[in-house]
C-alpha cells in the first residue's frame, strides 16, 4: 500500500469518526492543527488498527505527532505483515 493510498484512508477516517474538515497531509499536526483531544486520538488509533488490521503498540503512540507520523507506522506494519 503506498504512502498516498494510506494517508487517504486515515483521512476518510477522521472525516467519518471524528468530524475532521478539510484535507489532511503529512505535516497535519494531530493536536495542534486538528485540535485532538486524548478521547479523540485513542478513537484514531483504534479505527487505524481496525481499518488496516494492525496493532500500534503504546510505545509507537507515543512519538506520534503528524499525520505524517501515522501514516510511515502503518506502513511499517503492512510491510512486516506482508514480508
């Protein structure tokens, strides 16, 4: 899955489960730009893990702070799914 087709669905995603407005990219701050309180990240979290069927572990969590940062751990994990 490319890096584009992952930052596509992590937006549908917060369009749908949390109300976010307008595009989202890379460089979108989680709680500064989308203004994510800690109820509302774990929700991201827990769709990110249902949608794409992976587990982020709390540690990981942790250093995310974009957009950005979601999308390079879920392709990690797809690729250590896949390889």
């Amino acid at each position: 899955m490319t890096a584009a087709e992952v930052l596509a669905a992590i937006s549908e995603l917060g369009h749908e489960h949390l109300g976010v407005t307008g595009a989202l990219t890379p460089n979108t701050r989680l709680v500064e730009d989308l203004q994510l309180d800690s109820i509302r990240l774990l929700t991201l979290a827990i769709e990110i893990e249902n949608r794409f069927r992976v587990r982020i572990e709390p540690d990981e969590e942790a250093g995310v702070r974009t957009v950005g940062d979601l999308v390079a751990i879920v392709r990690g994990k797809l690729a250590d799914a896949a390889g």
